[in-house]
C-alpha cells in the first residue's frame, strides 16, 4: 500500500467501501423511483435525486472524524431530504437508515431521538400490520447501525494508515535511547580512561593504557556484533560481493522474518564461513543462498555446484555444527540429489511478536456485526410460520455460529482448517433450502453468506460465487421475473452491507500489522545503522590508539620524546571517539575524507606500512561515505595482512568518484575482504555507489565508486 501513486490506496478503499454500502442501502430505493418515472416523472426523478443527495452527503463523514458541537446544519439538510422523499413522495422508511447513520456518526441525540419518533409515526399510519411496522423500523435500525459501523471503521483505517509512519519514528527514537544508553556505559568509560591515561604523558601507565584500550576495542565489536545479529542483510550482502569478485554467479533469496534475535550471529558466522569455503576452493559457477522459515524454524541453506568434499574442511564444519548446536539448532552439509553440495542451517524463529490489541473502535464494529446476526434472527424469526419455528430456531443459530466460525478467518478459506470449510458448507445448505418455507426475510441469510464469501475466498472466485448465489437465491424465493430480480436485489444489499464491514476489519487488522512490520523494520534499519557507524568509525578508532600505545610502550625507553608524541595522538583519538560515541547514537556523521586520508596514513605508517597516496578534492557527500571506506580498508589491513606498502588513490573523472586501496600483505589463498564488508556495501549501495573488493595482480584491492551528487 507504499509507493508514490499507491501510498493513500488504503483511505481511498475505505471510502469507496462507506460509499459501496451507503449506495446498497439506498439502491432498492433508487430503483423504484427510476421505475416510477415513465408514469410519473417528477415524482419519480425527485426520489431519485434524493437517494443521490442522500448517499453524496454521508461522504462528509470519510473526510475526518465528526467534531462534537458542530452546527447541525447538514444533518437538519439530510432529515428534511429524507423525510421528503418517504413522506409526500412515498418512499419506503426504509431509505431512513442514511440520515440515522449521520446522526449515530455526529451523536445528535435530540435530533435522533425525534427522527426515532417521526419514522415510528410515518410507519405506524402506513402499515397494515403491527408486524410489518416492526420489519420495516428494524430494517431502518439495522442499515443505519451498519452504514455507522462501516464508516467508523473506515476513519479508523486512515487515522491508522496516516499514524505508521509516526510510530516507526517513535519506534527508532526509542531505540536511539536504548542505544545510546549501552553505549554510553562500558565504551564511554573505556574511552575516558583512556583520555585519562594518555594525558598525564606517563609511560609507566602505558600497561594500563593498553589493557584499557583492548577491553574497549572488544567491547565496541561485541557491541557491534550484538547489533548486527538482528539481521542477515550485512552478511548477506558480503557474501554477494565476496562471490562476484571471485566470479561466482550468486542467487541469493531472503524469505525470513526479522529481527533474528541472538542467533542470527550463528546463520551470519555459518553464511560467512559457507561462502569463503565456496570462493577458497574456486571451482564453482553459482552459489544459492537462501532464508526462509519452516515450522517455528530459520533455515539458512548455502548450495553451489563445486567440488563438494572440500567444500568444506571437517574442523570447520565440526565447529560450526558444535555453535549451531549451542543456540537450540542443526547443521547438515552433504549432496543434494542433483549433485550440488549443501550446508543447512536451522535455528529456533524469533517469536511473533502478540497481536495489537483491538481499538475501541474496532471492536465496537466487531459488536455491530453481531448485532447485525441478532438482528438477521429476528426479522427472519417474525415471519417464520408457527409450525416451524421450532427448526427456524434453530436454523438460524446454526447459521449464525457457523458465519461467527469464518467470516474473521485471517488466511483465506481454500487453506482454512477443514472446520471452516464444514461451516461454509453448513451455511450454503440453510440459506438456501429453507427459502421456500422460510418466508421473505430469510433472503438475508443467502446476502450474509454471500458477503463472507467475498471476504473468505480470492475476490474473483467469491464474487462469481456471490452471483451464482444471488440468482439461485433469486430463483427459490421469487415467482416470477419481478419478484426474483427484487429478492436479488435485497440479497446483495446485505451481501455489500456484510462485505463492507468485514472487509474494513480486515483492512484495519492489516494496517495493524504492516505498521507494526514497518516499526520493527525501521528499529533493524537503525540498529545496523549503529552497528556500521560502531565498527567502521569507533572500531578503527580504538584500533589506532591500541597499535599507537603499543608502538609508545616499544618507544619508551629507547625515545621519549617520540613515545610522548604517539600520547598526544592517543588523546587526540580518544576525543574524537568520545564525539563518534555519541555520533552513534543519533544521526550519522558527517566526517572529512581530508582529516581521514591523513590519519589513515599516519595509521599505517605508525604500523611500519609504506603509505602511497594519490589525493583528489572528494566533495563532502561522497567524502563522508569514502572516509568510512577508508576507515574500514585501513583497519583490514591491519588485522588481516602482513602488509609492507599500501596505497590510498582518490580521483574522480566525470560525475563519479573513486576510492582505492590496495595492499601487498594478503596471505596466500585469502580471498575474503574484513568483516565489515557487508556493512559497507550496504552504506555504498544506498548512496548510489558500488563496491568490490578482492586480489588484483598480486596485491589486494577494494575499490569503491560512488556519483558526484
């Protein structure tokens, strides 16, 4: 229901359906005035227009909720047109459900209060008997109950589909504090203490700088970790890049549900290790990864048509079995009866989260609805004849349960439990066989079952079924062509009032959900976007200062003076970590690739690492996504190479630009790029940009490329 054409189709469903219902109400009405008109046509043109008036004027209520103390001049308008028409043109008092709707929708209790009374009057010197005075007010009561219950479950869908938005903010604001708050504590302190240490310029603290920093820096990427584990989007999209560059065609399909919880860190460590495995041993032409859920149950499956014994060493396998095994899964690998090699993972599915709980609204509509059943009892109760009211007792609460059995059902009626489809079934034989016997209200039982139908089944199928209904129904109860066209009429006119109603609670429950869906989503989006920032800008942070104390406590004894410079730096990171942290925690930052290119090179020339730079003026908003690149290549270099020469390039040509940085310490046989290559292809992507990484002629390179604007 999002898009830029499609995001308002839930209000417009909700009001074409108060209008679909309010239009049924006032059909039969409008069709004898059109049927009046060849003899007497002024008569029958002004009934007509006033059914139309009638049904323009409840579209008042679709465009905001009724205020209280607002003037009562359009419903007085809507009294004196309906009273018109059912007083000196003749209309039935029936047509009097429309403005008892606006009064129910506006709470004029005055003004229905003498409505009530008028309708009594005018129907009391109509009708020939007490009873059919009785069907008739009913009949006024139910519509207009049903046009309010409708048109309050339509406000109810647009204030619902208008408020998604505001209560996945609410949801993300929400998260940032819970953010912020863990991150403020174990790393906040870390970084202090370090700021701390590294001012008093004391190399005798140096031991104790170091330890502070290690616990930091494990803090900060089991922190990371704990984030990312919500979602396999990261390592998902690491494992596309690693398989492209080494020219291995990927299909990958994500068919769960997130968050994960604690045991999406297992899937992302099973695909990560999966998908090496497949690159290291270099013979396969396509990898399939895929997600999905099976019987409360996630199962990530990893297949590429390799060499299947290696695709994966036994002590590899072996650990992972023993760590999926740990978190309550299972892990298989073998071969598929095609051939190809497999490794499954299965884990326990987080919990669905409990269902929102009705709004008054809505459960005000689900009460109408049933009232509506009661109702349907009585009116087909009243002219049952006497020497069968005994079975149409108890037809109509069979009928009745069995509507109450399906008519909510959630999952359409083909895939139902076999109980469901017993009730439709039980359904269609007392709408219709009692036809004959039953006397003229138990038409209404064939509109009920009809309007389910178009709610239970796929919408083509129950409308044709709904058709078929109508003229069988037709057919049974009527004599002749007039009477069976009037039977059918009156059957869908409950068949739209039944389907509005329903189809406005579902349409609500779905709003429920997609907003709740929308709310997790947007907490995952922000807790992955926390994870990136934490270990591409406060991980290489942490990563500088520990390899700078470490390189000061080398230096201590042999230069003081250059072991005091590496301090000065020390604190100089640390402060720029204490403003990262905080960054973390609300928006991204903003960084300078000029300030970043430098401190990558101080980084690695601090490390021994011969730095080559080709610098070029970066504007600041692909700047800020490179400085992240960069941040990430540097830390791979250190933790992941034996690298002696390094080079930093950044050019642009055109409308794009680009960030190289390749190395000459990849150990042999290691294709795969950092950890954090998947949180990098996401932040390169969602900037228009792309992202590869992998050997280059003896070297290793990452190269990312990203549009001007």
């Amino acid at each position: 229901m999002e898009g830029e054409s499609g995001r308002d189709v839930a209000p417009r469903l909700a009001r074409a359906l108060v209008v679909a219902v309010a239009a049924a109400l006032a059909s039969a009405h409008l069709l004898k005035g059109l049927g009046r008109i060849p003899t007497a046509p002024v008569a029958g043109v002004a009934i007509a227009a006033a059914c139309l008036a009638l049904v323009a004027l409840q579209l008042r209520h679709t465009r905001s909720t009724p205020v209280r103390g607002r003037g009562p001049g359009w419903a007085v308008a809507e009294l004196a047109v309906a009273f018109l028409a059912v007083g000196p043109l003749g209309v039935s008092v029936g047509l009097l459900c429309l403005p008892a709707a606006s009064l129910l929708l506006e709470r004029r209790r005055l003004l229905l209060i003498m409505f009530g009374t008028g309708a009594v009057l005018v129907e009391a010197l109509r009708s020939a008997s007490v009873r059919d005075a009785v069907d008739l007010l009913l009949t006024v009561a139910l519509g207009g109950v049903m046009l309010y219950a409708v048109t309050t479950l339509a406000l109810l869908a647009t204030r619902v589909h208008a408020a998604r938005l505001t209560l996945a903010a609410a949801a993300v604001t929400d998260e940032r504090l819970r953010i912020a708050s863990s991150l403020r504590s174990e790393l906040s302190q870390g970084l202090a203490e370090i700021h701390g240490l590294a001012v008093r310029q004391d190399p005798s603290a140096l031991d104790r700088l170091i330890a502070v920093a290690r616990r930091t820096l494990a803090a900060a990427r089991a922190t990371a970790a704990e984030l990312r584990s919500l979602s396999l989007a990261p390592e998902a999209a690491s494992a596309r890049a690693l398989l492209a560059s080494a020219g291995i065609a990927a299909d990958i399909r994500v068919g769960h549900r997130e968050p994960l919880g604690p045991a999406g860190t297992v899937l992302a460590t099973v695909l990560r290790e999966a998908v090496t495995a497949v690159v290291r041993v270099g013979d396969a032409r396509r990898c399939e990864v895929s997600t999905g859920e099976r019987a409360g149950r996630v199962v990530l499956r990893v297949v590429n048509d390799g060499v299947p014994t290696a695709a994966l060493g036994a002590d590899v396998l072996d650990d992972l079995a023993a760590r999926v095994r740990a978190v309550g899964g299972r892990l298989t690998a073998g071969l598929e009866p095609d051939g190809r090699f497999a490794v499954e993972a299965t884990v326990a599915a987080t919990p669905a989260p409990a269902a929102a709980a009705d709004p008054p609204e809505l459960r005000g509509a689900l009460g109408l609805y049933h009232f509506l059943l009661a109702a349907f009892c009585v009116k087909a109760l009243m002219f049952v004849p006497a020497s069968d009211r005994g079975l149409g007792v108890a037809c109509v609460l069979v009928f009745s349960a069995a509507q109450a059995r399906f008519a909510f059902q959630d999952a359409a009626l083909l895939r139902s439990p076999v109980g469901a489809r017993l009730a439709l079934l039980a359904s269609a034989v007392l709408a219709l066989l009692p036809l004959p016997w039953f006397g003229r209200n138990w038409i209404g039982a064939a509109g009920i079952l009809a309007g389910s139908l178009l709610i239970v089944l796929p919408l083509r199928a129950g409308a044709a079924l709904a058709a078929v209904l109508a003229v069988a129904a037709g057919v049974i109860s009527g004599h002749g062509a007039g009477a069976v066209l009037l039977a059918a009429v009156n059957m869908l006119i409950t068949c739209v009032v039944v389907y509005g109603v329903l189809r406005l609670v579902r349409l609500v429950r779905e709003l429920q959900q997609a907003g709740a869906g929308l709310a997790r989503a947007a907490v995952v989006t922000e807790r992955l976007r926390a994870a990136r920032d934490l270990h591409d800008l406060l991980g290489h942070g942490l990563a500088a200062i520990l390899l700078k104390a470490e390189l000061a406590r080398r230096l201590a004894d042999t230069d003081t003076g250059r072991c005091r410079a590496e301090l000065t730096d020390i604190v100089s990171l640390a402060e720029r970590g204490q403003a990262e942290l905080g960054a973390v925690a609300g928006d991204s930052p903003r960084l300078s690739f000029g300030t970043e290119l430098a401190s990558a090179a101080a980084v690695l020339e601090a490390a021994a690492i011969t730095v080559e730079l080709e610098d070029a003026p970066v504007p600041p908003g692909a700047g800020a996504v490179l400085s992240v690149v960069l941040r990430e290549a540097v830390t791979n270099i250190l933790r992941h190479s034996s690298a002696r020469h390094a080079r930093i390039a950044a050019s642009v040509a055109g409308d794009r630009v680009r960030l190289e940085v390749e190395n000459d310490g990849a150990p042999d046989g290691v294709t795969a790029p950092g950890s954090g290559i998947g949180g990098l292809t996401v932040r390169v992507t969602e900037a228009g940009g792309t992202l590869a990484a992998g050997p280059d002629d003896g070297w290793y390179l990452l190269r990312a490329d990203l549009p001007l604007n």
